[in-house]
C-alpha cells in the first residue's frame, strides 16, 4: 500500500474514523492532483509522516 491508496483510504474514512494523514499532505495537494497516485506519493515523500 503506498501514500495515494493510504490517502483515499483517509478520504473515504467513515465519520467516526479516527484515521489520519499529515495535513500538510492535504494542503500540498491540489484538488486534481489528488488522483494522480504519483503525484499523492511525491507530495507524501516530501511531508514528514509522525506515525514513521
């Protein structure tokens, strides 16, 4: 699993969900960027993830 179905598995979450994502992920994605898997995993190589 790489950034880009970990993101939409974020995006899709239900309410209740307490998944998460690096903000920074979401603000550096342009709203058409975010289904490009390769550009989703660039911007994710580029933003520190906590959980690592």
């Amino acid at each position: 699993m790489d950034a880009f179905d970990r993101f939409w598995q974020w995006a899709n979450k239900p309410l209740e969900s307490q998944q998460t994502i690096p903000a920074e992920l979401f603000i550096e994605l342009a709203p058409e960027d975010r289904r490009d898997r390769a550009a989703v995993n660039q911007a994710a190589a580029r933003v520190p993830d906590p959980q690592r």
